[in-house]
C-alpha cells in the first residue's frame, strides 16, 4: 500500500464495520442487567422477548421419500437456502425456510389475527399457518404442505441448474382450510444425526445414510398444524410472517433435547476436543488416524500363508534319539510362531498411503477443473476480488442505505440480501467459466475410495510394508530362540553331542520355512464398507473452521442464560426512547467500569421506522411554522394599525387626560394596558380552543389507528409560552401608536373636535 497523498480516493469500512459487529454483543450480562431488580425497563416495555440460534429440524411427514422442509433443502444444489449448507457462510446466512418462531408472549400477536379455522397452539408440537393480509399463501408453501408433488419442484429447480426455460406451473388452484388443517410434519434431533464410533472416538455424520434417515424420521415426533390466522383488516403492523409459525415452546423442547444427547454432553464435558474428529480445537496439524485399526487380520489365512518343506530338514541325530525320547522338550506348533511374528505399520508407513491416495485423487480429477479445495478457494477469492463483485457490493449496500435514511445499520433480512446478491453473482460467475462447485468434491473423493484404483494403492503399500518387515529373519530368530530352549532342557552331560546336531536342525528348519506373500496380504479386510470409510475421512479430514460455540449451535444446543437476540417491545413512543437512553445509559457505565466488551450494539427498530416519518413532520412543521410567523407579523402589524386608529379617534380623551395631569407615560400605559389585555385573551381563547379540539381529534386518531396508543396533546409548558409569545406580540404592535398617543399635544388635542 502506498503513502497517502492528496487527491486519493479513500476506502470506507462499511464490511469492515459490518462484520465486526456481528456475534460481538454479550447479550448474556445484558439479559442479567434487564432481570435485576435494578432495572426499571419493565416501566416502559409491554415484554422481553429472548431468542435463540436454534433452528427445529423438521421433515415432511411421508416417509419413504425423505425431505427436510427446515431448514429448507429445496435449493440446496444451488447452494441457497440450507443454514445447514456445507458451501460457505454466505450461504448459510440466505434462506428460504417457511417455519418462524412467534413471540413467547401471545399477548402480543393475537389482537392482531383473526383465527380463519381451528385454534392458537397450545402445545410445544402444535403451530398456526399464518395467511397473508389478503388471505393467501405462496406457492412454495404448497411443495412444503404436501399439497402439491414435490418431485415437480425438483424438476424446476433441476431445469434451472441446467440453464434450460423453466416451465412453472399454471394451475396453482386453491384450498380449503380442511385441506390443510392437521397436516403434519416430523421433528429430528439434530444430535440424533450423529453416530459415535468407539474405535476412533469421533461422532460420524449419518445424514446421507438413506436407510438411516428414514428410520429416524420415522421414529420422529409429529409436528401438527392447528390452526389458521389471518391478519386483521386494517391491520399496519402484523407482527407474524406469512408462513407456518410454531411456539417459542417448540425451541425450549428442541434445546433441552440437545441437552440431554450424548454427544452434547460429549462435547459440554470436553470443551477443548472437537468430537467430530477427536483432535483438539487448537490442533491445525493434519488430520492422521491408526492404519492398522482399520484392518482386520484373519489367523487363519495368515497360517496358510506360512509353508514348510519336510524334505529340506535333513539331520541324524543317531544315537541320541533314545536320549531325547527320554527328555521334556517344549512344543513347537506354527501358531506359536505367528503369535512371536512382530507385523506394524510406521507413521511414515501410513503417511505413505496417504500420500499416494492423494497423489492417486489428484489423478483421478485431474480432468475435472475445480475439484480441489485449493482451486475452489481460488476461484472464490478471485471473484471477490473482480470489478463485478466489488459493483455488485457496492450498489446493493448503497440501496440498503437509501432505505434506511442514511443509517449505517443493517437487519438480518438486509444482509441476507447483501449475500444473496454476492451468492448469485458468484454461481453465475461458476457457470460462465465453467468451474466446479465445492459440494462436488465429496462425490468425488467416495467415488474415488469405492473405484479400483484406490484398492490397489492399499494394497501395494500393505505388501511393501510385508516386505519391509523381514518375516524370514524373524522366524530364524523365533526358531533359533526355540531351539536354545529346547538345548538347555536337555541334560547338560549331552550337551556337547547335541551341539552340532541342533544346529544344523536349525538351518534345515530356517531353509525349510517359505511365505506366500499374496496369502499374507489377502488376510487383511478392511473393517468398514465404503459408505462407513467415507464417513470416516470425512470427520478425521474434515478442513472446516469449527469453534467450540459452533459445534454446539450445529446440534441445536443453546444456553438460556445467553440468547442470540432481545427484543424489547416499549409500550408506546415515549417509552422506546426510555428505553433507548436506558440501554446508552448501561453502555456507558460498562465502558466507566473497564467492561467493554460488554458493550452491546442495539438496533432502535422504532426509531427507524419512524425516522423517515419524522423528517416529514418536521419539513412540515417548518413550513407551517413560516405561516404562522407570517400571520403573527401581519397580526401584529394589524393589532399596531387598529390601536393607531385608536389613539386617532380618542384625541380628545388623551387631551382631557394630559389637561387632568396625566403624564406621557400614563397615557402610553393605558395604551399598553389595552394592548396587554387584547393579547392575553387572545392567547387563553387560543389555548382554551385547542384543548377542546383535542377531545374529538384523539378519537378520530383512536379509530384510525385500530387502538394504537398515539394521542395528541398540549403540554402546559407549551400553553403558557404561546400565551405569553400572543402578549408580547400585541404588546410590540401597540408600541408606535402608544407612543404617538404620549406625544400628543393636549392643547391640539382638546381642539381636535
């Protein structure tokens, strides 16, 4: 980076700002702060409500064609809508579920719906089909119903894929609410998707076992539709979204579930080890495992592999043979000699077949573009990096900021529309060079460990390393060492004939042992079937950044003493400012106390909204104002030119007054007086209107506003000033005239008439 200089063009740090915000707030000592009895912000809010980065895993009900409706998998291949997407964080961060969570506090949302059929969930496993405003639902929403075939919607989505004209359906029809009342869905524990593995202690991912799935969505519990809502007519501000709502309830039963699994508990108990590969959270080596914990040895394959030559142990022992029937010599049998055999398998041994089954993958996808992590990553960065990307950013984030009147924060849905802009930019950016999408490289590494190929190398490598090992020096060592016990029970007066005769017994016998290599090695099986080895490499080589915190989000686990987001909802306008000063007020005094990491970043929906509303009134205001400070002049001028007239037409009075010894001043004050009175009374008869048209108007304002509690009203405060700004002005009107009045000569005065 070069030295700044004059005229450069500088780099705001909107990302920068936007990114660092995000997951920083400590809404835990919050959520202490607004419990304690210290905090008055039940004063000003109607409720508190708390939520949780827990999503409900939930399937459609029919069973035998499995489909995970939430979070949603519709679109998963164009890597949009899945939160439990693998592709990136951009990803995850879009979604096209139709499942909310609505308010633990239905005081809230009721008042605001009507119930078109059934009833409000009561249970945990109940949830509300939330119509919109005109009583309708999306077409999407059919597919996740059950109401229409989902394979239709497959093959939208495949066309769409393949770049071909998609052909969407016509005949949306319509529906009864008996059609979709008692509907039903299947709810999954995250944690159940995981099976643990004692050999290697890690937790293996059974998502894409089929067979595996389908029992456990079988088994799952029923999550059933009870109920159909309709937003009120004349209702501005439904708090629901369109779509099926379930009870904050449903979130408590899923989070306590994942409480209570194992591999929670696994992972609550060892914070520091990532129970999906069992290496520790810190470890960035390479991910490395026990070969020889994969392969299963079969004795009796490994004897047969071992041969001995009768007609090559040639040794006469002659005369001793009476002697030797006559002594203990231990047995010798050919299990004793395989279970002495010492057969391992090195680090640089297993790191070898590693290294050639990448070399052998490298091969394999060699004509596939895109298919390494590396490439992948690559092609990433460099879209990132390209004018189209950073225009693409730019004009999105500068439409955001329209629409926030100039704010610099943003909403979830704000920037989950920043990334989906940058998501379709970068598919269409992949498919315009012809590059391979990231979700492709698991196909092809189990393709690869299931093809020919890859068996091969395991098992070249294995008989290397039976080569390596040198069995034939040590069966002579077994052997020799046998035979030197064998010696030394025999009486040690024989000894000196025995000598030559047991060692020649010994090499006959070393001569006479052979080893088919090919039988040695066909008695080792691998232990796993394909599908269970690539679950395996894909926990133990998994190159995904994971947290302690992350893991326990993936299965659905949260802390209730720390939610993921507050909402506070303030009983009316005055109160959401006390509570935004509130919340200013306990930032501050973290950061007096040295806390600021416990600092939080709040967004003032109200605030927001309104603000836009606000500047209106206040152009408005200002150009009511102008009218009136016009009409206050030209009443002031008016008010100064009716008390001339007035002091015209009562010359003689001020001469009767001046000729009784009246001073200038007197007269002036009479004049004033007058003026002071007209002023006051104008000013109580304004007030004293305005508060009798404050009665009918917070009606009329009640009844358009469906109860919303907005009222008009004058402060005493205000009155009191508006009285005294209608003195002083009548007072500054009648200053000329009453001063022409004090400057009259009495004498002229008396003659007037």
């Amino acid at each position: 980076m070069r030295e700044k200089r004059s005229g450069d063009i500088n780099v705001s740090k909107q990302l920068t700002n936007m990114f660092s915000k995000i997951g920083s707030n400590d809404l835990k000592s919050l959520k202490e702060y607004l419990e304690s009895d210290e905090c008055p912000v039940y004063d000003y809010a109607k409720d508190i409500e708390y939520t949780y980065d827990v999503t409900p895993k939930i399937y459609s009900s029919d069973t035998e064609n499995l489909r995970q409706v939430n979070p949603d998998t519709s679109f998963s291949s164009l890597g949009i809508g899945s939160s439990q997407s693998s592709n990136s964080m951009i990803s995850s961060m879009m979604s096209t579920n139709v499942f909310f969570q609505m308010p633990e506090n239905k005081e809230l949302y009721e008042s605001q719906y009507d119930v078109k059929a059934g009833k409000w969930p009561t249970n945990y496993n109940e949830c509300v089909l939330v119509l919109t405003s005109r009583g309708n639902i999306s077409d999407f929403l059919l597919y996740t119903l059950g109401l229409r075939d989902y394979s239709e919607l497959n093959d939208l989505v495949t066309e769409f894929a393949n770049g071909e004209d998609v052909n969407t359906p016509d005949n949306l029809g319509s529906y009864s609410y008996d059609d979709i009342l008692g509907i039903t869905f299947k709810l999954v524990n995250n944690s159940d998707c995981y099976e643990y593995d004692s050999e290697y202690n890690v937790w293996r991912d059974k998502t894409d076992n089929t067979d595996y799935m389908k029992n456990l969505v079988a088994n799952g519990e029923d999550l059933k539709i009870v109920g159909i809502v309709q937003p009120k007519e004349g209702a501005t501000s439904a708090m629901l979204r369109a779509g099926i709502c379930y009870p904050a309830s449903l979130t408590n039963h899923v989070i306590e579930n994942a409480k209570n699994s194992k591999i929670v508990q696994n992972q609550l108990a060892n914070p520091e080890i990532n129970v999906f590969t069992g290496k520790r959270f810190d470890d960035t080596s390479e991910n490395s495992f026990d070969m020889n914990s994969l392969i299963d040895i079969d004795t009796n394959a490994m004897q047969s592999a071992f041969k001995i030559d009768e007609s090559k142990i040639k040794v006469d022992f002659g005369n001793l043979n009476n002697i030797l029937n006559k002594n203990s010599i231990p047995s010798l049998s050919i299990e004793d000699v395989i279970d002495n055999l010492k057969f391992s398998m090195s680090s640089e041994d297993v790191q070898k077949i590693m290294t050639d089954l990448l070399n052998g993958y490298e091969t394999y996808v060699k004509d596939n573009k895109g298919a390494n992590l590396s490439d992948i990553s690559k092609q990433l960065s460099d879209y990132l990096q390209s004018k189209e990307a950073t225009d693409l950013l730019s004009k999105k984030i500068e439409e955001i900021i329209k629409e926030n009147g100039g704010s610099l924060s943003f909403t979830q849905e704000q920037i989950q529309e920043i990334m989906q802009e940058i998501l379709s930019g970068y598919e269409k950016y992949v498919e315009d060079n012809s590059l391979v999408s990231i979700d492709d490289l698991n196909k092809y590494l189990t393709e690869y460990l299931s093809s020919d190929d890859a068996k091969t190398i395991i098992t070249n490598n294995l008989t290397g390393i039976v080569k390596s090992q040198d069995l034939d020096t040590q069966i002579s060592n077994i052997m020799e060492k046998y035979m030197q016990t064998a010696v030394t029970s025999i009486s040690v007066n024989l000894q000196k004939q025995m000598k030559s005769s047991i060692s020649s017994l010994s090499k006959s016998i070393t001569q006479a042992i052979s080893i088919d290599e090919n039988a040695f090695v066909s008695a080792f099986h691998l232990k796993m079937n394909e599908e269970e080895l690539s679950e395996l490499f894909n926990s133990l080589m998994s190159k995904e950044a994971v947290t302690y915190e992350s893991n326990l989000k993936n299965l659905n686990y949260a802390d209730l003493d720390e939610p993921s987001g507050i909402d506070i909802y303030p009983k009316d306008f005055e109160g959401n400012k006390s509570i935004t000063n509130l919340l200013n007020d306990y930032n501050a005094r973290m950061e007096e106390e040295g806390n600021e990491d416990k600092v939080i970043s709040f967004t003032d929906m109200v605030g927001t909204l309104m603000s836009s509303v606000t500047t209106i009134v206040d152009t408005i205001s200002y150009v009511l104002i102008a009218f009136v400070a016009i009409s206050l002049v030209v009443s002031s001028i008016m008010i100064g030119v009716i008390t001339y007239i007035s002091v015209l037409e009562r010359k003689k009075e001020i001469g009767i007054l001046r000729a009784m010894g009246a001073s200038k001043r007197n007269v002036a004050q009479v004049f004033n007086a007058e003026t002071f009175i007209i002023g006051a009374l104008a000013g109580l008869l304004g007030v004293g209107i305005t508060l009798l048209l404050i009665i009918p108007t917070n009606k009329i304002i009640y009844t358009l506003s469906n109860g919303a509690n907005v009222r008009a009203a004058l402060p005493p405060v205000a009155a009191i000033i508006l009285i005294l700004l209608s003195i002083v002005l009548t007072l500054i009107g009648g200053i000329i005239p009453s001063s022409k009045a004090a400057k009259e000569d009495p004498v002229l005065a008396l003659r007037s008439e």
